[in-house]
C-alpha cells in the first residue's frame, strides 16, 4: 500500500468530488487506501451545486408556495409573494449544508488529522494526464504538482449541452447550471426540451405563478420515452399549471433584443413562430467533462459520443476507471454511485456482484411527482413480452382524499399470468418516492403479487395504492373497474395485437379469488 507521507505516490486518485467520485473515495477510504480527490470546481457537482439537490430544493419551495395558495384546503393564504432572491437563499443553505459535510468528512479522515488506516487528501485544480500513472494538476493552465497512483478513477461528470450555433450567456439564454443564477422571476421563460430536467424547471416556475412559461417539445408529447398515457398526464398537468406546450417544435434562432429575446420556431407542418420571451433555458441535455484531462496521454480515447467506453468493471484502462456522467446516460445521481462504489471494489481485488442496470428507477420532480420502475407498456411491447397492467386512481385512496391530492394514479405493468410477477410501475402523487424501493425489491427478489400482497400495508398512506392495483390484477380489488371505468382499469397486451384488451374481473380472480 502507497504511503503518501513518505511519497507523492496514493492508493488511488479519483478526479472529481461529484456523487460518483467522492462515494468511491469513502469506499476506499474503507478498505484503508490513500485517495487524493482532484476537483476544479464545486465540491458535490451537479448533483448538489447545480443539478439534483440545488433544484429539488427549489421544487421543494415551489411545491409548499403552490399548496399554500390553493383554496381547497379549509384556508386561504393571503398576500403571498414569493421573493426570488429569499427562495435562492434558502436553495444556497442547503447546497452549503450538504458541501459542508462532504468537506468536514474529508477533512476529518486527512493525513493531519486521522491516524488510523487509509486517508484522504482533497486538492484543487484541474487534472490532466502527464501519463498513463500520473497526472498533472493545473491551475490557470500551469501545473502546480504533479500526483502519482496506483489506481485513477475518472468521475468528472457533465456539464450542459449547448445548442449548436447559440451558445450560453448564462444570463439570459440559461443552461440547467446558470438558471440557479437569476435575480429575479423572469416574466416570460421558454424552456428548450421537453425531458426530465425540462417539465421539471416548468413546474417549479409555474408553481410560483410569476412566470409565464413556454415549454418546446420536439417530439409529440413531452417525456417522449415514457408510456403515452404518463406523457399525457404530465402535459395536463403542465398546461393546467398554466405551462403553454410547443409540441413538434424545434428551435430555429434567439436574436437578443434590447429587453427581450425573439425566439423562432419552426414546427414539423412547417409553419414558424416567434416568441417574445425574458429568458431561455436551453435543456437538451449534458455532455461528459473531459476538456482538460488530456485522456490521450493515458491511452484512452472516447467513443464518438463523447464518452468513455467500460466494461463490466467501470475499466476504461489498465488501470484506469470511469464512473457517473462521463461513461454513458442516464445521468443520474444513485446510477453513478453504484458506478463509482463498484470501481473501487473492482480495482481493489473486491468485487461485488456484476453491475447491473436492470430495473432502474427514478422520480420525476413535477407536480404532482411521477415515480418510475423497471419496465413500461412501450419497453415491454419493444421486446415482445406480453404483460397486463393496471391503473388505480388516487381518488379512490383515503391518504389522497385528505391531504386534497386526487390527481395523480398508480399503474402497475405484471406477467401476464394467474400469479403474475411485477415487471414496471409507474405512480404520480405526494409521497410516491416511498413505493418505488417496495416495488424495486419485489422485483429483484422475482416476487409473486400473492407474496407482496402477504404484507399489511399500513393505513391511510399513499402505498395502499400499490396493493390495491396488486389486486386488481388478480380480481380481488377493493374497488372495481367495471363500477368507475376510466379511472380503475386493467388490461394486457400480447405480441400481435394491435390494441389493449380490457380484462373482466371475474376473468381473472385466482384461488377462489383469495389473495
């Protein structure tokens, strides 16, 4: 084992202290290894500074100011005005919170301070590969000190994707970085992207209702991955926030005027249109940073993506490791943990069980929240696996009812099968991040409906749904389809068929209808 009291040389050096970087420092921290973390920028990356805790904290404002304002609560709040620059205090402390600890942690566990094994050095700069064993820190373009180590793990993550040809000012046309940077609630946004971080940016500033916001869609419905009828629901939802949609669009041009932006459409029928906005968030999507890594001096040469290309390891060299945002999409924060814990455990002679992406889950930060599982209808009819589904309403659910949250459903896509195994789900509600593990483990442990339906699902919470969609599908539900069509529902699909065929409850009922 290196010691970098007596040399320069570490255990392991890992660029980048994002979600991916610094869980793989602490997990070779654990296993008593030297690790010195190279970062440029923000200790936590995008997902604390910019991206996944920055913004959810925002979501998490505009959610309490939108319930606040409702009048179907028994109260009206009065003169409610949102102060822009108080709500990005409030997002700013608990950026600084998490940084905070990540930094004290790294500096309780450093060479001065801790005596037992391993250790952790953080230093600043930019690093780029001298060769295959060392690396080079830069600040301002010279080198500072040059790190040598056994082991590099590349955790440098992305950065936003500009649109080709109308590049970031980072104060009127926004990345998914600077929007955290305005001073005040624009009157008129447009937001370019109609994916994940996209709706979600449009929920937050509607919710505050001091926004007229303009979502650009190029695909026909937004989230256009996800099954047809959550693309729906989320451009309902959107449009009764007062979101306005431009479906089938693409952005054309931005010509900046004195105090506003002309923004030019074209759309797929072949008409344009130009919209007179504020600001502009560009959110098509991130791009891996390796600008100053000279990738080329280690041997490693990224795919024509952008990307470095691992295998089952996370190995991109001899030993040489790439973890989170710079290897490959989705990019999200729990993906490149995994990626990052893993890395180490690999390059260190522990390897855990063979990575696995199957049954990815997510939550969706709109309003109300969409929880996503394993497979879709559309995944599944992909690959010609035959399933049935079901959708339970939020309005039937007695935790909904009083916390005045009706709209929103639970779906749940099984084996089609007397007994069926859970494939998918698919939930928007308040609290539905709290079913997305119960599902997740069934899955991974191949678990029957009957066995999940074995529990005593407390009551009233927001998880009663999954069991009543859970017996929906075998016909023992509480409520039933045939009595509130439309909202309560099941149905299948197998390989051939053009549409759904709607499942009888008595069709269906299993074991004399025991669960």
């Amino acid at each position: 084992m290196s010691d970098p009291e007596k040399n320069d040389r570490y255990d392991l050096c890992v660029i980048g202290c994002g979600p991916s970087g610094f869980a793989a420092a602490m997990r070779a921290f654990d296993m008593g290894k030297h690790v010195v973390i190279i970062e440029k920028d923000e200790i936590g990356g995008a997902g604390v500074k910019w991206g996944a805790l920055a913004s959810k904290t925002m979501w998490e404002l505009s959610n309490d100011y939108y319930i606040a304002a409702k009048t179907d609560r028994g109260y009206r709040a009065s003169a409610l005005h949102p102060d822009y620059g108080s709500v990005m205090d409030t997002v700013q402390r608990a950026v600084k919170e998490k940084q905070y600890q990540m930094i004290s942690q790294i500096e309780t566990f450093s060479r001065r301070r801790w005596k037992g094994p391993g250790s952790l050095t953080l230093k600043r700069g930019c690093g780029a590969f001298r060769s295959p064993d060392s690396l080079d820190i830069l600040t301002d373009g010279k080198v500072d000190e040059t790190v040598v180590a056994d082991f590099f793990l590349i955790a440098s993550g992305s950065k936003p994707k500009e649109f080709p040809g109308i590049p970031f000012d980072h104060k009127r046309i926004l990345s998914s970085d600077s929007i955290l940077s305005l001073k005040s609630f624009p009157k008129r946004l447009i937001i370019i992207g109609a994916g994940i971080v996209g709706c979600e940016y449009a929920t937050i500033f509607s919710n505050y209702n001091r926004t007229k916001v303009y979502l650009v869609d190029h695909a026909e419905s937004v989230i256009p991955y996800e099954d047809f009828d959550i693309s729906r629901f989320v451009s309902s939802c959107l449009e009764n926030n007062g979101v306005e949609i431009f479906h089938s669009a693409a952005l054309k041009d931005i010509v900046k005027r004195k105090d506003h932006l002309d923004i030019t459409l074209d759309f797929e029928d072949g008409h344009s249109q130009v919209v007179e906005v504020d600001a502009a968030l560009i959110s098509i999507g991130r791009e891996p940073n390796l600008s100053c890594l000279n990738l080329q001096h280690a041997g490693i040469l990224p795919d024509k993506t952008g990307r470095i290309v691992t295998d089952d390891n996370c190995m991109a060299g001899r030993h040489i490791y790439a973890a989170g945002d710079v290897t490959h999409l989705p990019a999200l924060v729990n993906i490149a943990e995994m990626e990052g814990r893993h890395a180490v455990a690999s390059m260190f002679g522990k390897p855990s069980k063979p990575l696995s992406y199957k049954d990815m889950s997510t939550i969706m930060f709109f309003h109300p929240a969409v929880a996503a599982v394993g497979m879709s209808e559309k995944s599944c009819r992909k690959k010609n696996i035959p399933y049935r589904a079901a959708y339970y309403s939020n309005a039937f659910l007695p935790r909904a009812i009083a916390m005045r949250a009706l709209n929103g459903f639970f779906k749940i896509i099984a084996t089609d099968e007397d007994n069926p195994k859970i494939l998918g789900m698919r939930a928007a509600g308040p609290q539905v991040s709290g079913t997305v593990m119960a599902v997740s483990l069934a899955m991974k442990r191949s678990e029957c409906v009957s066995d999940m339906l074995e529990s005593l699902y407390p009551h009233p919470t927001m998880s009663e749904a999954m069991q009543e969609c859970m017996r929906m599908l075998i016909g023992t539900s509480t409520f039933k389809p045939f009595a509130f069509p439309g909202r309560l529902r099941t149905w299948s699909w197998h390989p051939g068929k053009e549409k759904d065929e709607e499942i009888k409850q008595s069709s269906i009922e299993t074991n004399g209808g025991k669960e």
